[in-house]
C-alpha cells in the first residue's frame, strides 16, 4: 500500500475530502482558519502535510500567502484540481526535513500541523526534528499550531492492546497500540458486497502533550496556548484532543 506518495497514494487521495468526519464541515473549517488567520497576523503561513488544501486553500482565499509541505504528489494534484488551486505553492518533501527558501520572501509568522499529522512521524527522533526544521522557518515572534488527539491509553484495560474506533456493515477499523514505543497502527477493513474484507494499515507515533511541549523546548518554542479545539474551550483533564501554539521568542 505504501508507494513513494507515503500512504496517501491515490487510491486514499481520491477518496480524501469525501470523509465524513467532522473536520470536513464548512463550520469546522472556518472556525480553524479564523485562528489560524489571526495567529498569521499579516504574515506567511506554512502548513505541514497540506494534503488536499483542505485548510490551504480557505486561508489563502483570506488572504494569508500559504506554502506548503507534502510527500504526496497526488494528494497535491487534488488540491490543483480544486478552484484556486494554484494559490498554494507546495514543495514537495518530508515535512521533518524539507526546507524552504525564505530568503526572497522571508520568513513565516505561523506554522502548522493539523488533523493528527504529528502522528505520521513514527519516531520520536523524526518528531523532534519537525520542530527543529519549522522553528528554523518562523520569523520571532512566529507561532506553531499543532492538532493532535490525547492518546486513547485509558481504553486500554491491562493485558489488552487494542482499541476499536468505527464498527459498521461494511467497515471496521481498529488501533493496535505498543506502549513501550507508542506505536500506534492504525488497521482498516472495508468488507465488500460479496463478504470479502479488503484491509489497509497505517503506521503512527501517538504522543503526549508534554512531550510536544518538551519537544518544542528542545527547538527553542515556548507553550503560548493549548485548547481543547478551534473554539479555543480550554484543555481540561477529559479533553480528547488539543489545539497547541507555541512561539518562537523575540529575543
Ligand atoms: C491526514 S492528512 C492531512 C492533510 C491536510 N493537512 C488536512 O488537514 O486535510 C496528512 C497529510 O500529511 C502528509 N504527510 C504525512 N507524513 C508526511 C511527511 N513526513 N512529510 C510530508 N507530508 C506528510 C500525507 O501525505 C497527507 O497528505
């Protein structure tokens, strides 16, 4: 399944912006553009894994110049296929490592990673050089967001390593969790009309809001704000995902 597009090749690229999750709702998007648009604060912004333009592509129609990261040439050629398509410009590349040329533009005043997409890194070494490469990107007093989940540990009773997230007729899906690396694969069966399963798997890294804070000290960032979504409620012990920022200090 996994091809040079990484695993968003395009037979899932195809599929992509037809999901019925939540985070593909107009009310959903525009509620995370109007806090990504205010952190840009008249700058440039640069979005990690900017896949389909899902989020690319409102921001820049506000008016914030957007560059993006992606390994996935297809998942690109989805969002060039979209109206406006051309107002992101994309290099293609690893988001941990890639950089991008700020000399005739400067540098960026947001960074982003939305959607889980810290997780597509499955090493915690591969995490911690994220951070380092986008905090060389941010101009100071630049901001990096980043939306993750809270790892789903606590539905694990002991002895038991799995946790299912989506039963119905025709599709099951399933997290197989390693607590001493905090792997987390992701395993998904779509059964067809004629009863046969056809199965997909996804590598991730789950981790911890700590740790993303540790790690962004690590990269010279400092914790300015976590939320619990893009209505900015606060992080509280029951929260299932944050919205983190951190900055890059002036001096
Ligand atoms: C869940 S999608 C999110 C896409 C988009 N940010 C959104 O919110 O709709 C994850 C995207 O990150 C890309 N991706 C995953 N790991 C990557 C990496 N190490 N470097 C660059 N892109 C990566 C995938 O190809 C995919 O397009």
């Amino acid at each position: 399944m996994i091809d040079e597009d990484g695993y968003f090749g395009e037979r899932v690229a195809e599929q992509y912006d037809q999901s019925s999750s939540p985070l593909f709702q107009n009310d959903v998007i525009e509620s995370t553009v109007s806090v990504l648009t205010e952190l840009a604060n008249g700058g440039r912004a640069l979005e990690l894994g900017v896949g389909t333009g899902r989020i690319a592509l409102p921001l820049a129609r506000r008016g914030v110049p957007v560059h993006g990261i992606e390994l996935s040439r297809a998942m690109v050629a989805r969002m060039r296929a979209k109206p406006g398509g051309d107002a992101v410009a994309v290099s293609i590349g690893d988001f941990a490592t890639t950089t991008v040329d700020t000399k005739a533009d400067g540098a960026f005043s947001l960074a982003y990673l939305v959607y889980n997409t810290i997780m597509n890194l499955t090493s915690q070494k591969a995490q911690v050089a994220c951070f380092r490469n986008v905090a060389e990107h941010l101009e100071p007093g630049g901001c990096f967001v980043v939306e993750v989940m809270v790892p789903e540990l606590r539905k694990l009773p002991a002895g038991q390593n799995i946790v299912p997230f989506h039963t119905s007729p025709t599709r099951w899906a399933y997290s197989v969790y390693d607590v001493t690396t905090q792997a987390m694969t992701c395993h998904y069966i779509e059964v067809s009309d004629e009863g046969r399963g056809e199965h997909r798997e996804v590598p991730f890294r789950y981790v911890w809001p700590a740790e993303l804070d540790l790690m962004a000290r690590l990269a010279g960032l400092r914790l300015r704000d976590r939320w619990e979504g893009w209505t900015r409620k606060p992080f509280a012990e029951d929260s299932a995902q944050h919205v983190s920022v951190w900055e890059k200090p002036i001096s």
